[in-house]
C-alpha cells in the first residue's frame, strides 16, 4: 500500500528516494504518529517534501490516494482497516453525548453493519435521498447532507457539523512552483540577483576582526568598523503597457511593487508593445514628458541588467517595419531598436505574463523570445527564479532545453 504511494510520488515528479521510503516505515514501525490522518500527512510530508515548490503537488497525490473515495476500492475500508482498531478508534473520538445519540440507533455494531449492507448492494453514486451513501441526503453515510449522526465520506462539509466521524479531510494550502506569483514570491524570487558590496562610511561592527586584533593587543579591546553591506546590483526595468497587456495589470503591478523594494538602484520606463525611439515614465504625460530611447544609451552604463516585461505578443509588423507602430509613425524598425539596447546592455531578460504553453501562438513572441537569445521566461515563480540566474551569469546558454554555462 504505501509502496505504490511512494511510486506515485515519484512517477507525479516529486525526488523522493528509497532511502526516505526506508524512514517513513520505520516511524511507522516506532509509532511516532498516532492512526490521525492529519498525523500521517505531516509525517509523510516531513519525510519526502524537500521543496516550497512540491507542496501542493505533494498534497494532491496524498489527496487522491489515501482521501479521494474514487481512487480507493469499496471495499477498502472493509479489506484493510481492521474492525477492531476501527471500532477502539471511533469510539475514543466520540464524547459522551454523541455516544448517547449513536446507542439510540443501535450502537457502533448496528451502524457499521448497516454501512456494510450499503457498501455490497450499492453500485453507482447517489446524491440526495434517506438511504444510500452519497451526498446531500439525510442518510448516515455519505457527505453535504443532514443527520444527527453518521460517517462523512469524503468531500467537503455541508456545514452541518452533524457527522460522528469524519472520514476525509483536507485543509492544505496551495503551493506550486508553477502558479503565478504574488508581490511576497516576487521578492523571495527577486533576492536571488544580489551583489553586495561594502561601501562608505563604517558602520558596522566587524566582529571576527574584533576578535582578531583584540587577540593580537593583549586582550585589550580593538573595535574594527566596516561599512554596512549593500546591494549594488542596477536594474532597468521596461515595461508594456496598454492593449493585450490590460490583462495583466495585477500581476504586473505586483512585479513593479517587489523591484522597488529590492532594488535600490531601480530605474523603469514604459513602452507599447515594442521599444521605438522614446518611452515614459509617467503613462498619464507620455506625450507631453517622454524619453529619447538613445538618452537610455547614453546615461546608463553598460552594467545596468535590463528586464524587460510585456506578452510580446503584436503584429510582426510592428517589430521588423518602419511605421510599424499602431499609435505613430516610427521613422526606425522596432527590432532596429532592440538591438541597439542588447548591444549596450548585454544582461538582458524577457518576462512574460503569458502562460508558457500559449507562446507558440504569436509570431511575434518567437520572435522577440530569439532576440533575446531565448531569454524569455514566464512570470511564475519558477520562470522568475531562472530569470534571475541568467541575469546574474550572462554566460549561461540555452542549449536542448537546458540552461548551461557556455565553454
């Protein structure tokens, strides 16, 4: 049983190992949880989650084989759970008064007989109804329904709260590399492109120098200041607006938020779909107050690491065309002026709101995701942790499908 468990953790993607496997069953052996299915998750999860990332994938593999009703036989509970650990066990659950209600139907025996009964003539689902097990009935087995006393079988409460024993239930929280990001994520994500220097006035204490040299001074006391460390990384930050990327508002916003407070060298502009020869900083004065997109070129150095973040997704036309441009007439192709900032700033990333998946569906996002030497990850927290590496090592490659340093 806890076998094929394991082969489903392993065949669903999670890295667990027979050495793990080895360890849940001598805690069993030991007895350090107690036969609480809440007990048993936290132990298995204890036991085989390595990562933030595996949790919810981890939660609905444990869901689905020891609490989905669908992907467990009939006759499980009757085949393997022995009856009189079962009857012991419920009945320590049980207060007094709900021992009461249940001796006024007959007791636990004629409950569990009569639930035996059911599990042999029933063979389909059943919703509703004073009989059979399903759900939103009346009946003392099944869930979503009303009686005094009963088994809930899987599901969720109708909020009753009326069951003697609950069979199923799960209360983990969501929790996947692969879901899109909140601005808490951004900035665990974020803190990966750091590089701390130590610079101006000394502030802080340096404890191991302390040490040292008050060792070297006869035991008399020889403080030794540093400056305090600082993240010196330069970001530039561009992004679209407007049109397709009205969809992604939020989450962008959210991105934006977590920058700010990480990066303290941050500077950002907006643009339209493609860079042309200006951007803005303030979208309700973009025409009165924008920005010569060579003046970019000219005032930050070459060590600022450039993101750029849009859906990339247009018309061609836009990017290879002079006049392109849906709102003006650009006197110089779009693609004309990407190059000219890959050429100035060589750290340069795309982050795209868009599912990975629907990539495939524009052109045009093939072909700014080439432009930027396939630097294009999506805006999950997974695709923004890979972004911030290949940020951080320029020299990082993307060769069959795998990021790797170039030789």
């Amino acid at each position: 049983m806890f076998l094929n468990f394991f082969y489903s953790l392993r065949q669903h993607g999670l890295p667990v190992s027979l050495h793990e496997y080895l360890n849940l069953m001598e805690a069993l052996k030991k007895g350090i949880v107690a036969y609480q299915i809440d007990d048993f998750y936290a132990l298995c999860k204890t036991i085989f989650v390595k990562q933030e990332g595996h949790l919810d994938r981890f939660d609905r593999i444990f869901g689905q084989y020891f609490q989905g009703m669908e992907a467990i036989p009939d006759d499980f509970f009757l085949q393997q759970v022995p009856e009189d650990w079962l009857r012991q066990q419920m009945m320590k659950s049980l207060s007094e008064e709900e021992k009461a209600a249940l001796e006024k139907l007959g007791g636990l025996d004629a409950l569990i007989e009569r639930f035996k009964e059911l599990m042999e003539e029933q063979r389909e689902k059943h919703a509703g109804g004073n009989k059979w097990i399903g759900s939103g009935g009346t009946s003392p087995f099944g869930n979503s329904g009303y009686h005094p006393e009963g088994f809930r079988m899987g599901g969720e409460s109708a909020g009753n709260r009326t069951a003697i024993k609950v069979w199923d239930r799960r209360q983990f929280k969501d929790l996947d590399d692969k879901v899109e990001l909140n601005t808490r994520n951004i900035k665990i994500a974020l803190k990966r492109l750091r590089h701390f220097t130590r610079e101006g006035a000394p502030t802080e204490l340096d404890l191991d120098d302390t040490i040292k040299k008050t060792s070297e001074n006869a035991g008399m006391l020889d403080i030794s200041m540093v400056p305090s460390k600082q993240n010196r990384v330069k970001v530039l930050l561009l992004m679209d607006v407007g049109g397709s990327m009205d969809d992604h508002v939020k989450m962008c916003s959210e991105l934006f938020s977590a920058a700010k407070h990480e990066f303290k060298q941050l500077e950002f502009f907006y643009f339209h779909n493609c860079v042309y020869e200006s951007l803005w900083r303030n979208n309700h004065r973009r025409y009165q107050e924008s920005i010569p997109t060579l003046e970019l070129l000219h005032k930050y150095n070459r060590d600022y690491k450039v993101v750029f973040v849009g859906d990339a997704a247009m018309s061609p036309y836009e990017i290879y065309y002079r006049g392109g441009s849906v709102e003006h007439y650009n006197d110089e192709s779009g693609i004309s002026w990407l190059n000219k900032l890959s050429n100035h700033f060589p750290n340069l990333i795309w982050i795209n709101p868009n599912p990975e998946y629907s990539w495939e569906f524009y052109e045009s996002t093939s072909i700014i995701r080439k432009f930027t030497g396939m630097r294009m990850f999506p805006m999950t927290l997974d695709g923004l942790t890979q972004a911030m590496k290949c940020l951080k090592n320029p020299k990082l490659v993307y060769k069959n499908q795998v990021w790797s340093e170039n030789e």
